[in-house]
C-alpha cells in the first residue's frame, strides 16, 4: 500500500507596513516644515556703467561710488571725486555715518538707485556684505513702526581705483 503524502496547508506571510507608514506620516510633514526654515538671499549685482554712457557733471546723472579703503570709507562720484572721508573708529568701520551721509545723498537725488561698492583687496569679506547691507537700505520710523526705507538697491561691484591700476600693470 503506497503511502499518502498530506501536506499542510501554507499561508502566505502578509507583509505588515503598518510601522512604515507611521513613520512616513510623521517624517514627511517633519522634513517639509525644516525647508521652511532656509533661506537664502540673493541680491543681483550689475556691472558698473562705462565712463563713455555717462553725461555732464551733476550729482544726478553720476555714478555714486562708495570705496572701502583699509583706512576707512570715501563716498565719490565718478567725475566730481571724493565727496566725503569716513575714518575707521576704533579700528571698525564707521557704518552709521556711512548710512547717514547716504540718507543724506538720498534726500538729494531721491531716483537715483544705483551705486558702485569699490574695494581693496585687505578689506574683509564681511565689511563688504555690512556696506552693501548699509548702501541698500536704513531702518525708518513711519507711523510708529520700524520700516526699511531704500536708499540705493541696485549695487554693482569692483575693485577701488588704486587696486585697478596696480593689477593691470599701469604703475602710477
């Protein structure tokens, strides 16, 4: 008599994703709400006007060129020269006097919106960031609340006069 082989009857394992789901629920909602705390900002520089653009001498139609020296900061125009010399303080960079001379300026030629951050090469990479902070903006009471009023935001970047000259070979 043959022998008769009874198998058992298998189940298939359920795969349980119970676990993998919470996880996901609470995971995605995490990440999305950390995004939101980077930002990153971008200011859009532009080059500066070339001297042959520019026309008669009036503070309107000039280019403002603000100069950070490793002696301090000069405020310029192109064609006018230096209209003002801030020293450094106690070995800082006096920007509050930068940004009053600025408000200053502004309330001169209230349109005009460009400006030129000329640097030497010493001079800090933070200085720089600080006078361009500075350059574009002031912090102003309007109706009793703290409002940034715009001074000059389209800034373009360089190298100051001295720097140039040295770098191209032209000796003075």
């Amino acid at each position: 008599m043959a022998r008769r082989k009874h198998r058992r009857l298998q189940k298939d394992a359920e795969l349980d994703i119970t676990a993998f789901m919470n996880l996901m629920i609470v995971l995605v909602p995490v990440l999305l709400l950390s995004m939101v705390f980077e930002h990153t900002k971008v200011l859009e520089l532009n080059f500066p006007k070339t001297a042959q653009n520019e026309s008669p001498v009036d503070l309107e139609n000039e280019q403002l060129q603000l100069i950070l020296r490793s002696g301090g900061l000069e405020i310029a125009t192109s064609k006018a020269g230096v209209l003002r010399q801030i020293p450094k303080k106690e070995g800082e960079y006096d920007f509050k006097a930068l940004s009053e001379f600025l408000q200053s300026v502004k309330s001169r030629v209230p349109d005009k919106t460009e400006i030129s951050i000329l640097l030497e090469s010493e001079v800090p990479y933070q200085a720089l960031v600080t006078a361009m902070d500075t350059a574009r903006s002031y912090e102003a009471v309007v109706v009793a609340n703290v409002v940034e009023a715009e001074l000059f935001p389209d800034i373009s970047i360089g190298d100051a006069p001295g720097v140039a000259k040295a770098a191209s070979g032209i000796t003075p």
